[in-house]
C-alpha cells in the first residue's frame, strides 16, 4: 500500500480546487483496505474516494482519504440472454461503457461519457437520457470498515433510488466498493425514450441504429452542453430535480404553465436548471466561480483558491430558488 502526506486534491476532483488533505491512501487491492485500516487512528475522518467527480471540498481534510484504485475486468458468468462483468471499482466509467460498447454488450451505453469511476456508479445512481445504472446492477462487494469484512450486495439490498442508494445513505465512507458486476443484454436493446435522443435521430429509421451509433450521439449531446472537467472544473448538476407530489406540482404550474417537469411514477420531477434559470443565475460570473452558460445546473470553477466559493454560490442560489419557487433544492454534490 503506498500513503503520502499532504496532498493536494486538484488533480483526484473534477472540480480541480487545491485543496490539501492530510493522509492519503492508495489502494489497488483488499490487502490495501486492511493495511490502511490499521494505520488510520479509529477517531479520525476518513472519505472513499473515487472518480472525485461529484465531491467539493471547501477546505483542507485533516482525515484520511483512501483512493479506490482497484482495477480489472472479468465475465462471470453467462447465458443466451445475458452477459455479467465484474469491474474493479477503480476503473474508469466511460472506459468501461466503451468496453462494453466495443463487445457488443447493451445497457449502459445512455451513460456514456458520465465522469467519476465504476464504484460511484451504484453509489448514487448514475443516470442520463432515460436510464440509470440500478437497472443494470447485479451484485456490489467491498469491505464493510467498520468491521474489515467483506460483503456483497444484490440488487435490491442496494436500496436504489433518484441519485441514491444504500452507499450514499447508510453507508457513506463506512462501506469500501471494491467491484460492481453489471448485467447487460447480449440482443440488440436500445433506449431511445429520452427526448433529446429521439430528437437526434429524428427522421432516421430506430431499427437501424447501432450500438456504437447511439453511444456517440449520446457523447455528442453530453459535450454539447456540459463542460468537460478537463476544460472546466465542474461536478456535473450540482443539486439534484426536485419531486413533487401532484398538488404541490399543479399549483406551481399554474402559475407557470411552461414549467419544465417529467412525471414519475409518484411524483413530477421538475427541472431544477428551468428554475435556476428562471432565477437568472444561467451564464453569472463572479470573481472564480459561475454557472455555465449552455446549462444552469453546472456550477464551474474559474479559479477558486477554494472550495468556499462554489459553496457559497449553491447557497446564494439556493435561497433565490427558494423564494421564488417556495422550493428548497437539494445538493447532489457531497460537501466536506
Ligand atoms: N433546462 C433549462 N435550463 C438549462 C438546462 C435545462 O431550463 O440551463 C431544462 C430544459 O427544459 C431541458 C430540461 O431542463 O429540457 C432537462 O435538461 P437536461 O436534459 O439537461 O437534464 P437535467 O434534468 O438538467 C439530468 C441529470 C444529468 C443528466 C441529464 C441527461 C440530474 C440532477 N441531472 O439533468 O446528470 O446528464 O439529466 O439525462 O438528474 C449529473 O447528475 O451530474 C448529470 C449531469
């Protein structure tokens, strides 16, 4: 196990901020888990870290993070219909998605190009363009540090639900991902519900649209209005769409009939980058931090010296929100 001192963080979150922290830890195998278990004194703070794509530090972390490094890729198991791979939760996630792509593998591919690793997809769910990652999820394991022991999660006890799960909740920073095996269909199933999708294939033949095909319109919409981390330090959406049930929902569009909204299956999702916008907040700049200008739901770096300051602005606009709307947004990115 390899552990350094004071390092800076800019280079592990997608926020790119230097912020410092105390003890760092790399892990690549179980083995690593136990070591630095029992190197960290019991009391101090410690955080998982993966992709660091939806993480904000707003200052030095004077715990311990242990860095998920824990690489590699094996089928398990499979049958006519289905083929399921166990992934180290290290590994990249487009990287994966593009490997499943390549072997002609179907079901993840409406999550191209999502930023962050393998172990953060069941963590909070991953979802874009009309999926998400609990349909695909067949089993989690990784150590319970609390206890050092090794568990496997199917995935109903995974506790999935919009941009949750058991491991965002429960067991925040107490269970370790060490791999996540996905199930994937091997017969042509391609998912064309979500809007913006259909609409880029407007007047094309569906039936005729390949895999790889859909992949790279999905990487095509995605780059057409979300920062890349690499250009632009961002956490994706910052806050989360609120749920309302139906009264609360029918009142608010009555004063706003072009309210932009999705009905679920027990609430209406609403937009929160509508409401942003609405508020005026699309496209600000101010001093190192803004919201992006093709999509009001991004917070971006321009430069902070710290974390601070994107805080702040999520206060700043989630205040706006609330008076306007009566609606309290909720974060999605994890503070520390
Ligand atoms: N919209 C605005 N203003 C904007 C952007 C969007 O009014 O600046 C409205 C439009 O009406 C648009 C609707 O919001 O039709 C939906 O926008 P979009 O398709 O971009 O989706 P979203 O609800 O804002 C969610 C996820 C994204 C995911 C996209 C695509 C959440 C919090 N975010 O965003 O996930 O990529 O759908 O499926 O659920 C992430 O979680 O980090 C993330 C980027």
């Amino acid at each position: 196990m390899i552990s350094k001192k004071n390092v800076s963080l800019k280079n592990y979150t997608s926020f790119g901020i230097n912020q410092k922290v105390k003890n760092f830890y790399l892990i690549k195998n179980i083995d690593d888990i136990n070591k630095s278990l029992k190197s960290i004194p019991e009391n101090q703070k410690r955080i998982i870290l993966g992709g660091g794509s939806n993480i904000l530090f707003t200052k030095d972390f004077q715990g311990s993070i242990l860095y998920n490094n824990i690489l590699g890729k094996k089928i398990i198991k499979e049958n006519e219909k289905f083929v399921y791979v166990e992934f180290g939760a290290g590994e990249n996630w487009d990287n994966i998605v593009d490997y499943c792509v390549n072997n002609e593998w179907y079901g993840i591919e409406n999550l191209s190009l999502i930023p962050g690793s393998v172990g953060a997809a069941p963590i909070q769910n991953i979802g874009a363009y009309g999926t998400e990652i609990k349909h695909f999820i067949h089993e989690v394991k990784g150590v319970n540090l609390s206890n050092g022991r090794f568990e496997i999660f199917n995935k109903k006890s995974c506790n999935f639900s919009y941009r949750n799960s058991i491991f965002k909740s429960k067991l925040r920073n107490i269970f370790f991902i060490t791999h996540v095996t996905i199930k994937l269909y091997r017969n042509k199933k391609l998912n064309f519900e979500y809007k913006e999708v259909n609409d880029f294939f407007k007047n094309k033949d569906l039936t005729k649209i390949t895999l790889k095909e859909l992949r790279n319109a999905i990487i095509k919409i995605r780059k057409s209005k979300l920062p890349s981390p690499k250009t632009l330090g961002n956490a994706g959406s910052f806050f989360k769409n609120p749920l309302l049930k139906s009264k609360e929902f029918h009142l608010l569009q009555k004063l706003y009939p072009e309210i932009s909204s999705y009905k679920t299956s027990e609430n209406h999702k609403i937009s929160a980058a509508w409401l942003i916008e609405k508020c005026g907040w699309k496209g600000y700049k101010k001093n190192n931090v803004g919201v992006y200008k093709k999509h009001a739901l991004v917070l971006v770096n321009h430069g902070c010296k710290s974390g601070k300051e994107i805080f702040k602005l999520s206060e700043k606009i989630k205040k706006s929100v609330k008076d306007k709307f009566n609606i309290t947004l909720e974060r999605e990115v994890n503070i520390y």
